[in-house]
C-alpha cells in the first residue's frame, strides 16, 4: 500500500517534527510503510526564512524521504497537529481540508486538530464540502469533535496526539544525552516574550532548582537570559523534558511530553489553551493548568501509577487507526 501523512513535518517546532516521527513510526510498528508528504507550500515556507542546522538535521535523520505531493496514494493520513487553521496573507488552504491538490484513494483524518478561533464562515464550508468525503474522521480535541458534528452524519472520534502512540523506550531511541548534569526544572514557552526570564526566576525560586529556558528557536537560556546552548532541536528537546524534575509548559507538546516522560509540570497558556484543556480534561488533570507562577504546588504531585485514563485513551486511539489502515 502506498501511505502518506500530511501535516507540518518541515516546520521549525519540536511539536510538529515529533507528531510526523511518531505518526510515521507507528505506522510502521503495525506493518505500514507512510511516507510525511512533501506539501510544504510558500505560506509556511515564509514563516522559517533562515536556515536552522538543528532542526534540519532532524528532518534529514529522522523524517526523510518525503513522498511526492503530486503522486497518487492508497491511504493519506491528514492530522495530527492544527491543520485546519487561517494563514495571514493566505487564507484558509484546503488541500489540508481534503480537497483534490492531494490524490488518494482513500482519506482519514488521525487527530487532525484545527485553530478554532479562526473559524469563520469560509472554513464551515471547507468542512460542509469535504468532511464527507474523508472514510473517517478523528480529532485531538473533544470541543473540535463537538463543532464537527453539525457538519457531518459520520462519527467523529476523540484520538490522542499521535506522540502518546510511542513509548519512553521508542524516544530514547532518538533522544539526546543528558545536557545538563545537575537536577533542573525546564520552561518550554513560545509565547511570553518581555516577562519570559521573570517567570523563568520565579520558577527558580519556588522549585529551588536550576531553571534552563526554551523559546522554540533552537536556543537553550538559563533563567536570567543567559544563552547556553544554540543546537536545541527536536532530540535534545525530548532530552531537557526527560531528565527534568519539573516543566513548565506553555505549549501543547511540552505538556504531552511531560505526561509520557512522567513529569511533575503545569501548564500556563495564553492562546491555543483548548488543546492542552482538552487533554488536561481526558485525563483528569484540570488542576496542572495555572494562570500565574505564583500558583505552583510543589506538594500537589500526580500519581501517574494511578492514570488509568491515559492507557485506555491511547488504546482506543491505536484501535481506531489501526481499523482504518488494515481493514
């Protein structure tokens, strides 16, 4: 069978580059070999206009070779990541949406995920027109799966992100060392930009831990500015989050990340907090989300051995992809 992902597998996010490698390597854990489409048009090529060796490096490892966009598949997976989302200048693209700019035989989405702040009229149609024509449809968000419905007499199923497909044991496989020898506590925000390195000392003070900071630029900061490291990319990410004793996350995959590695975080999300509020929700872990520094609770920890949720959520999705692509 000829398999295809389509989602972001080029773009300089960790997030992104980790769901097309988890996605693509589960895929072929159950005997499917999918290759990440190469559909990377002008509208996310202009956001990365420099060159970044870390992740680059990544892509050329870990993700290549991509499929051709122009081929015919079998089976295009669309999803997982915000793939139904408004590019300023562009507009709404609907070769994400399932439109025929990506040919195959069949169509399914696997927690395909949208901005839904950006929803307007325009997107509902995209929806109106195409969402039929996939053979099934899953989201990563419970409130993304509530909107659908109104579209669509299909079922719309909740999945997990496709990150939670892997094991510890699959990421060390492409994970870092260690980068930092003493125990610390890791910030991931890609969205405080003046106050960044107040929160950073704040956090600092209330763990009594070093504190490294990421921004999403491929750099490593201590918690007063300080740049330590410029080669920050997606493995020594996963490295900074697995030997942490705490994480404080302002993005999605910062948070699942700390969920599979077993961490104590919380979570502090100016924009995009559906997603995370999604996940938290399933899993039973509203009270990780805070809304000030001030409000870590070291003593309040998770009893991971007790999270039951998170294995039937991730049974329930590999059941549902694997029903798709075999059957």
């Amino acid at each position: 069978m000829k398999a295809g992902t389509i989602n972001f597998h080029r773009s300089y996010n960790y997030g992104a580059l980790m769901v097309t490698y988890s996605l693509l390597t589960y895929l072929n854990k159950i005997g499917i070999t999918a290759h990440a489409i190469d559909y990377f048009p002008e509208h996310h090529i202009s956001m990365y206009p420099l060159k970044n060796k870390a992740y680059e490096e990544f892509i050329d490892k870990y993700l290549k070779p991509f499929g051709s966009a122009d081929d015919e598949y079998d089976l295009i997976i669309y999803g997982a990541d915000t793939i139904w989302a408004y590019y300023k200048g562009f507009g709404y693209d609907s070769a994400y949406w399932g439109s025929d700019r990506l040919k195959a035989k069949r169509k399914i989405t696997f927690s395909a995920s949208g901005n839904m702040k950006s929803f307007s009229e325009a997107s509902d149609a995209l929806f109106k027109e195409y969402l039929d024509k996939f053979q099934a449809v899953s989201v990563r968000e419970d409130i993304l799966a509530d909107y659908l419905r109104k579209f669509t007499s299909k079922p719309i199923v909740h999945t997990c992100d496709p990150t939670f497909l892997l094991t510890q044991e699959d990421y060390s496989k492409i994970m870092a060392k260690r980068l930092i020898s003493k125990e610390y506590a890791v910030i991931y925000n890609r969205q405080l930009v003046a106050r960044l390195f107040d929160v950073a000392d704040a956090v600092r003070q209330k763990t009594g831990l070093e504190t490294v900071v990421m921004k999403g630029d491929g750099c490593l900061y201590s918690s007063d500015g300080e740049l330590l490291r410029s080669d920050i990319g997606p493995s020594e990410f996963l490295s900074l989050i697995k030997y942490s004793s705490y994480v404080l996350a302002a993005s999605f995959h910062a948070t699942a990340f700390s969920i599979i590695f077993e961490k104590q975080f919380h979570v502090i999300m100016k924009s995009g907090a559906e997603r995370v509020e999604s996940l938290l929700r399933r899993l039973g872990l509203e009270n990780r989300q805070i809304q000030h520094s001030k409000e870590i609770d070291l003593e309040n920890t998770i009893n991971y051995k007790g999270l039951h949720s998170l294995s039937e959520y991730i049974e329930s999705s590999k059941a549902y992809l694997r029903e798709q692509c075999i059957n």
